[in-house]
C-alpha cells in the first residue's frame, strides 16, 4: 500500500473484498481471477488487474 | 436537405476515426495529465459540501459504500472512517493513483478502488447501503444510465448522496457557465440544474430531497491551472467574463480578476424500499 508504480500484482494486492463483489459490468455475471485477469464466466470478456486496481471498463462498441 | 444529412452521417465514422474523443476518453485523458493536482485542491478536500454530506446520512458503522467518480479519493477517504468498506470508482487510473497514496498516508485501509464507468458499474444489484458522487455528475455523458445504474447497484432503502457545481438556472447564466467550462475542460459535459438532477434522480426511482446549496468561489487562476487549461483558452474564458451580461455577473458574482462563484448543490436520494 505504500509504494507506487512497482511490479507487485494482481491476485495478492486487489482488495479481497473488492474481488468478492466484483461483476461483468455488461451481463453482471460472475468473473474468474487468473493471474492478472478477471475472466467473465458468461461472455469470456477479460478485465485487467493493474498494479492492484482491477479495471472494469469496456469498449463502448462492445 | 435529406440528402446532404444523409451525407453527413455517411461521412461521420470517417472523421472520427481521424479526432474523434468520446468523452469518456476525454475524461482519462483530461485527468490523466492533472491527477497530482487534485490530490492537493482546496476546493476537493473540503468545503461545506463534503461536510454537509457527511452529516446527511446515520452511518452505523458497518455500511458498504461507493463512491462514482471518486476522482483522487477525497470523498471515500471522508465517509470511511464511518462505513465498513468504500469502493472506490473512477474512469482515470492516474486519479485512482492518488486517492490510493493519500489513503496509504492516512493510514485508512478500507477504501478498495477499481477503474470503472458509472453508466455500467461492475457490481450486482443491491450490493451498496450509501452511494456518493461528488464533482463528477457533470461529466456523466448519460446522466439518466448512471441514476439507473446507482440505483441498481443501491440495497432497498439505501441513500445516494450526490454534489455537485450546478447551473442558476437561468437560460443566459446556465448558457455562459457551461460554455466556459468546456473552455477550461473539454471533458466537461454539464452543469445541470437542480431542478434537472431531482428529475433524473426522481425518474430513477429515487426519493429526493435537498440537503443545502452552498455558493463555492473559484480563483480563477488556481480554477484554470488544476486543469491544465492552454492559455488561449484561458484568454478566451477571460474575455467571455469579461463581456458578461449584467445578470451573469450577478448570478456568477465575476470579480475583477475573473474568480467567480457557483452554486454546489447536495441531493439525497433514497431508494424505496418496496420495489416499485
């Protein structure tokens, strides 16, 4: 928590209660963590996990 | 005309593809570059506002709290020494940055922040008992979306609390503070009025009720420099001030060096607690 811009990642530094509520933002299902990804378990959309902040956003065309 | 209009929609995925900015990404891009900047705004860390929002909701301590468009955190760092946990969500993973190392330097741990659009929140229905939004509604594309959205995402019963620069209201002011500050900003989508939030907010379903207005003044120079504003914009926004109509140097109380002052509203909302 106190060091920015380093390479600590992923399943270790994202908030575990963040990752336990954590949903595809386009159909809500639930995601699978693997390494630095969050895998829709519906769609199979893939989400980032960067420098511990997962990110959630989608292309608007998707 | 149908066929020139038809021309022009024919023509429009091109020019995008060369300058279009949807402004989503103009948000990312606009914060991007200034995130250090509104760790430290005077105008973010605290105000009446923030207070005031504090005060408007009996928190037991125990609540899950988001905040939308927490920017560098001010207002989730604010609510969680009182809630359980806050989620923190912002478009800009620069700002997220910030609010990450002020809450480290706080010493406060139960702020979690995630990259996020409030139009499409990557939480399932019912998951918050408070949602916040402070200074972040008036760069909501689809402001109607995100009121669905926070809705959803609020338990039965459970309170949005939302802050924001709003317009007076009347047609001239409401014209010359928006055009102004998409000059400072090209991000900047609208300052809405009262009367406009309380019908999105009432058409999503919520309860509304006004917690208090509070006139903010902006120096002009600090106002422009946190935003990184190029100086012929800067110029033009000064002239604009300066050739103000007299009832828009009334409503926006403009001051010899171009500071002037906005109304900031806070709403309250609640979600009933039988589903409509």
């Amino acid at each position: 928590m106190t060091t920015t811009g380093n390479d600590h990642t992923t399943a270790e530094t994202i908030d575990p209660g963040l990752l336990a509520i954590l949903v595809c933002p386009i159909d809500k299902q639930a995601l699978r963590l693997a390494g630095a990804t969050l895998t829709c378990t519906a769609c199979g959309r893939v989400y980032p996990i960067e420098d511990g902040i997962p990110n959630m956003l989608v292309d608007e065309e998707s | 005309m149908c066929p020139t209009r038809r021309g022009a929609e024919a023509r429009r995925p091109e020019i995008e593809a060369e300058v279009g900015v949807d402004v989503k990404e103009s948000v990312q891009r606009q914060f991007g570059a200034v995130a250090a900047n509104y760790a430290t705004s005077a105008v973010h860390v605290h105000g009446p506002d923030l207070a005031a929002m504090l005060g408007a909701v009996a928190l037991r301590g125990d609540e899950a709290v988001l905040d939308a468009g927490t920017g560098t955190g001010h207002t989730a760092l604010a609510f969680a020494p009182r809630a359980g946990h806050v989620v923190a969500v912002d478009l800009s993973e620069p700002m997220l940055e910030q609010g990450r190392r002020l809450a480290a330097e706080r010493g406060i741990a139960n702020v979690a922040f995630a990259r996020g659009d409030v139009e499409r929140l990557a939480f399932p229905d019912a998951s918050f008992d408070l949602v916040t939004s402070r200074f972040a509604a008036h760069h909501v594309p689809r402001p109607r979306a995100a009121a669905a959205e926070l809705a959803r995402v609020l338990k039965p019963g459970g309170t949005v609390l939302l802050a924001d620069v709003v317009s007076p209201g009347d047609p001239a002011t409401d014209t010359f503070l928006n055009a102004i500050e998409l000059l400072r900003d090209p991000s900047h989508v609208r300052d809405h009025s009262v009367l406009e939030w309380r019908g999105i907010l009432n058409d999503a379903g919520f309860v509304v009720d006004e917690v208090g207005t509070w006139p903010l003044r902006l120096e002009f120079a600090s106002w422009v420099t946190r935003m990184g504003t190029p100086e012929p914009s800067v110029a033009q926004i000064r002239s604009l001030l300066d050739a103000a109509p007299t009832e828009v140097r009334t409503a926006l109380a403009v001051e010899a060096d171009h500071s002037f002052s906005v109304p900031v509203v806070v709403l309250r909302g609640v979600r009933p607690q039988l589903a409509r």
